[in-house]
C-alpha cells in the first residue's frame, strides 16, 4: 500500500495527533535538513488529510441542513 493510500485510512483525530507530533519534532530542532524536510513534507501530507476530512464533514452538515429546509 503506498504512502497516500495508508494516510487516507487515517483518521481526522489520528492525522491530527501526528501532525502535532511532526510540529513538536521540527519546533524542537536539532534534526539534520534531510530529516526536517522529510518532517516537512509529512506534515503537509497530513495537514491535506485533515483539511480534506474537514471539508467532508462540513459537506455533510451542509447537506443536512439543506433537507432540513426542505
């Protein structure tokens, strides 16, 4: 299964959790370029999973609300 494919079957809470850790990891410091770019790169992997778990959630209470009109 590749990278993508495995961050797709992650969670809004776990992509988040890992995120703050990658957060945590590159405020700290004292990781060599390749490792912070590596983080860096997670990082925005995961903050488009979150952003794209956001955006369905926020579809669904859209389209609830709009039956509720109805």
């Amino acid at each position: 299964m590749t990278d993508e494919k495995q961050d797709e079957q992650l969670s809004y809470e776990q992509a988040r959790a890992e995120l703050a850790q990658v957060v945590e990891r590159l405020e700290a410091g004292g990781t060599a370029l390749e490792e912070s770019l590596a983080l860096w790169e997670r990082g925005e992997r995961l903050a488009a999973v979150c952003q794209r778990r956001l955006d369905g959630a926020r579809a669904r209470i859209d389209a609830a609300r709009q039956r509720a009109e109805e």
